[in-house]
C-alpha cells in the first residue's frame, strides 16, 4: 500500500512532533507541565535518544516520498494517443516525432482512450 499525501503529512507532523519530543527529553529532562515524570541524567540519553531517531527517520521517509510525488506530477510520461509510445517528457507541448501529433500525459490515459488498454481488443472502428 502506498500512503497518499495526507498520509505523508501526518507521518511528517508525528516526526516532527517525535522530533520535540525527544529534543524536549534530552535537553530538559522532558516536560513536566502536563504532570510528565523528569527524566534525569542517562535516562535522558535512553528516552531521547530512541525518540529523535524515530522522528528523523518518519521526516526524512515523509519528505522524500513527498517530493517524489510532487516531482512526478511535474516530470512525468506522456504518450501518443495515435501509436500509443510513452515519451519521459517534463511538459506537454510535446509532439509524436512518428505520428507528429501532440502527445497526452499518461495519467487517466487509458481511461481517455481504452482502445489502447489492451492489445486484444477488437478492430471495431
Ligand atoms: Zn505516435
């Protein structure tokens, strides 16, 4: 399963929050304003420690997979509604250099055009 983009921003908010939480434990000794317990001198180092790696790791796996999808809306395959080529192109405008007609992003378009779905389709035109 791959998570969408809310998804990705709620594991980028609980890193971030894991982040603090950890930076909060370590530093401070964690927060005893909401009735926390004090954490004093190497359990600072055992709490911290463990929630910092957890919160980068959620960070760093949130933002990349948030900039690829972001780069892959932006970059992406187009092809020739014609002869059905995909083309690795980074805008439309982009023509068939065979048919020389405009090519169409891939995405949505085999539901635009489901005579090149599949290859066993009848010649019905
Ligand atoms: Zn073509």
């Amino acid at each position: 399963m791959r998570p969408n983009k809310t998804q990705l921003k709620f594991i980028l908010i609980l890193g971030v929050a894991c982040l603090v939480a950890g930076l909060t434990i370590l530093l401070l000794g964690g927060d005893q304003r909401y009735g926390g317990r004090e954490f004093i001198g190497w359990e600072r180092i055992d709490y911290g420690i463990p929630f910092l790696i957890l919160g980068f790791v959620l960070t760093r796996y949130s933002m990349r997979k948030l900039s690829l999808s972001i780069g892959a809306s932006s970059a992406s395959t187009f092809v020739c509604p014609k002869c059905g080529t995909p083309y690795e192109g980074s805008g439309i405008g982009q023509f068939c250099p065979k048919c020389k007609i405009k090519l169409e992003p891939l995405r949505g378009f085999y539901k635009r055009h489901p005579e090149h779905s599949s290859e066993s389709s009848e010649d019905d035109e």
